[in-house]
C-alpha cells in the first residue's frame, strides 16, 4: 500500500477546524454551567424563602394546636354541663373548636406543601451542584486538550508531513506508555506486592512461635519484619517518586534533585552519584522544573541501565538567563556513529529540550564514559 505525502497546510486546515469544534464544545459547557450557577442562585434564594416561611408556619401551626386544645377543652366543658350554659354559648363554643381546626388543618397542610417543596429545592441544588462540577472539570480538561492541540500536535504537524511518520510516532508514545505499565507492573509485583506476602507468612509465623517457643524469639522474628516493612516502604516510595516527585512543586529543583540522587545511589549500591549546583536563582517556573528533572533523571537512569558505570557526576548551573546541566558518567560509552540516535529515549529527551527552545549535546566513546550537556534558556524572571 502506498501512503501519499498530505501536505502540512492540509493538516493545519484539519487541525484548525478540530480546535474550532473544541473551542465550540467548551463554549456550550461553559454556557451550562453559567446557566446552572443562575439557576442555583435563585434556587437558593427560593429555598431561604421556603425555610423562612416553612419556620413561620409551623410556629403559627404550634401555636394554633394550643388554641385548639383550649377550644376542645372548653368545648367538653360545655358539653358535660350542658344546662349551665345558653344555646348562644354552646354554638360559640362549637364554632371556635371547628374554626380552629379547620384553621390547624390548612396550616398542617401548607406546613406538608412548603416540606416537599423545600425537599425537592435541597434535590434540585445537589443536582445543580453536580452538573456545575461536571461543567468546570470538562471545560478544564477541554483546556487542555485545545493547549494540547495548539502547541504540540501543531509542532507535531509541521516536523511530521505525512500520515505513515505520523502513525509510526503515536505508535511509539503508546508503545512507551505500555512499557511503563509494564514496569510499573513488575516492580509493584517484584517488589512491594512479595515483600508484603513475605510479611503476611512472617507475621502468621511469629504468632506461631511465640506460642510454641518463647517471647524473645518472637520479638527477633518482628525486628527482622520490621526491616522487611520499611524495605517494602520504601520501595513504594521510589517508585512513587519515579511517577512524580511532590517533593518537586514543595521544595524545588535542587532539594528535589539531591534527595532523587541519594536516593538513587542507596538503591544501586555499586555506583557513587556526586552532585554539584551552583543556582542563582532559588525556584523556577514549574515547566522548567519538571522539564530540567526529567531530563537529569533519564540521563542518569541511562548511565545505570546502560553504561555500568561506577561513578556519575551531576552538576546544575542556573543563572538569570540560563540553565544548564551536565551528567557524565565513567561507564563503558557509545559509538556515536553505530548507535540510532533517533530512538525514542533521546528522541524524547531532544523534544523536551526543544519545547524550552534549549539544546542538548551528547559526547560518548567507548571505554570513555559519556558526557550529557543541556542548555535551556531561562524567560525573564523579573
């Protein structure tokens, strides 16, 4: 089969009118939610005049069932010593009782009225409350697909001219999400997941022992389970940590940087990181953080996975105008020339520094170790 070349104005035609069908999508969201917020506002004023009338005509029911309870009492009065009092008295009498219940009636039944219409009012603001919920996560996830949409698949667009570069690129980022599962998968399996087995047999074999042999036996099977559940935590928490550090959006880039590489260097026991940064600047915007990150940490996974290095050195520049970051490390190295330079790890790695309008140099020679170098220019800080 042959896949004919569709020219770039063809895709941004394409894309254009998608990005308009979005922004009309967002538009129509947020036109529901302002309507629904509206409609909740007179709602809300509707049920404080509901709970205020409900309040008012229940006081004035209380009140009437007192009279009425007078009324019928004098009326069983006036019933028993019927000869003591005139017709006109009786009939009196009798009046009042029934005008007071027939008046506690009508209360009683406005009283049930005005409690349905408060309970379907409370019913129709849960409801209002969810659909504005809904409204503001779409047209925040709209956002995002529109930037999406606008930033990379335009740039995409551009450097990808034909249908087959383009499959063969969405192929790929699936392919890498499905390896990540995959590892994730293992390591959570390997790793956490038998730990917390091996705790469960442990823990069934301490009770075991500490029936049929003594305490203090039993107290040396929990230290060793001890160290077998902050292993297991801390596991967990490295592989927490490869997902996204929190450490990153509280304490920044370096803080975040040196507890990665210490953390690193205790988990691969074979290999010393040292960790140099000179910073001119205390925190960055977030895009850049993040972006700085994750290129340090694949440069530096890229040493352990692949070089057998003993020793890798880190070190971080940040000026006012620039950024720069530098991995070498003393491992086995790489022919440049035999190696595909465009696989996706470095490919990836390229674009990340692209989007930050930076550059990224890789040195390497077998037997020599491989040096990284990344310069990423810094947006006014002022």
């Amino acid at each position: 089969m042959v896949l004919k070349k569709i020219e770039t104005k063809t895709l941004d035609h394409i894309l254009d009118t998608m990005i308009d069908t979005v922004t009309n999508s967002k538009n129509e969201v947020f036109s529901i939610g302002e309507q629904c917020r509206q409609d909740y506002e007179s709602i809300v004023n509707e049920l404080k005049e509901v709970k205020q009338l409900s309040s008012k005509i229940v006081e004035e029911g209380d009140k009437l069932e007192l009279q009425v309870r007078s009324a019928r009492k004098k009326l069983s009065d006036v019933s028993k010593h019927f000869k003591d009092f005139s017709e006109a008295e009786v009939k009196e009498a009798y009046e009042v009782a029934h005008g007071l219940q027939m008046e506690l009636t009508m209360k009683r039944q406005l009283e049930k009225q005005l409690k349905e219409r408060r309970n379907d009012l409370e019913h129709r603001l849960e409801g209002l409350t969810n659909t504005i919920e809904r409204a503001g996560d779409l047209s925040s996830q709209i956002s995002v697909v529109k930037n999406y949409m606008m930033s990379d698949i335009r740039q995409m667009g551009e450097a990808l001219e034909t249908a087959k570069q383009k499959q063969d690129f969405g192929l790929k980022i699936i392919e890498a999400q499905e390896e990540e599962r995959k590892r994730l998968s293992r390591e959570i399996h390997d790793g956490p997941a038998q730990m917390l087995a091996n705790v469960m047999m442990r823990s069934d074999l301490i009770e075991k022992i500490y029936k049929e042999r003594s305490g203090e036996e039993a107290m040396a099977e929990i230290r060793d389970l001890k160290v077998i559940v902050r292993s297991a935590l801390y596991e967990v928490r490295r592989i927490i940590y490869d997902l996204r550090p929190m450490a990153l959006d509280d304490l920044g880039l370096v803080p975040t940087l040196k507890k990665y590489l210490v953390t690193t260097e205790e988990y691969h026991k074979t290999v010393k990181i040292q960790f140099s940064h000179s910073c001119e600047l205390n925190r960055l915007p977030a895009k850049y953080e993040v972006a700085l990150f994750r290129l340090i940490q694949e440069s530096v996974q890229n040493a352990l996975k692949h070089a057998k290095a003993s020793m890798i050195k880190v070190e971080l520049t940040i000026t006012k105008a620039m950024a720069k970051a530098t991995i070498k490390d003393d491992g086995q190295g790489f022919d440049l020339n035999q190696t595909k330079m465009q696989s996706f790890g470095i490919l990836g790695m390229k674009e990340r520094v692209d989007l930050l309008d930076g550059e990224i140099y890789i040195d390497s020679t077998i037997g020599s170790g491989t040096k990284v170098v990344i310069h990423v220019p810094l947006e006014s800080q002022n």
